[in-house]
C-alpha cells in the first residue's frame, strides 16, 4: 500500500484547505493509487515528462524524487529528459538535468 501523502495538508490545509483537501484524497489519494492502469515507475515518468514540459521546476524536484523511490533509474531519467529536450526545449532539459544530477548522484 503507498504511503499516504499529506503535503497539501501541511502547506496549505489552513489557506486552501478544499485544495488541500483535493491534493492528498483525490490527487494522491485516488489518481496515484490506482496501478492496475499504470505503475507508480511508469505514473513517475509520465508526471516528471508533463513538468518538465511546462516548466514546473518547483514541483518537478519533489517527482523526479518519487520517480527514484518508484524504480525510475538514472539512465532512464536522462533518456526521459535527452528525449524531451527535442519537444519542450533545450533550457527546460538544462535545468531539469541540474535536479537529476543532484537525485541521483548516489
């Protein structure tokens, strides 16, 4: 069973508490639960690869950690980010390989 998470709460439960509320039951609590559609490797790439590609470097850090607890090794990391960098743009690679480097340098 993964872990439950609880960020929204922390962050934001008192500001935003129905976003928060949105973040950990829906978001993380049904979307990212639900494996018999996709793994929590393959939900990781694909979540690393729609920040990435908008530029969402803040949040990116957080999943390209995830994405390491789920199985996503470091060549396949930089296969995701060498890939995206033809599609979303050489700079958004540039930084998103700064983060990797840093998760991964172990």
């Amino acid at each position: 069973m993964a872990e439950k998470v609880t960020a929204g709460r922390e962050f934001l439960g008192e500001f935003a508490p129905k976003f928060a509320e949105l973040n950990d039951d829906v978001l993380f609590g049904q979307v990212w639960s639900r494996e018999a559609e996709l793994s929590p490797r393959d939900r990781s790439m694909i979540t690393v690869s729609a920040l990435l590609s908008g530029g969402n470097f803040e949040q990116l850090q957080g999943h390209m950690m995830r994405a390491k607890v789920n199985g996503v090794t470091k060549k396949e990391m930089v296969g995701v980010i060498t890939h995206l960098a033809f599609y979303c743009g050489w700079p958004k690679a540039w930084s998103a390989f700064n983060l990797a480097k840093e998760i991964y340098k172990d």
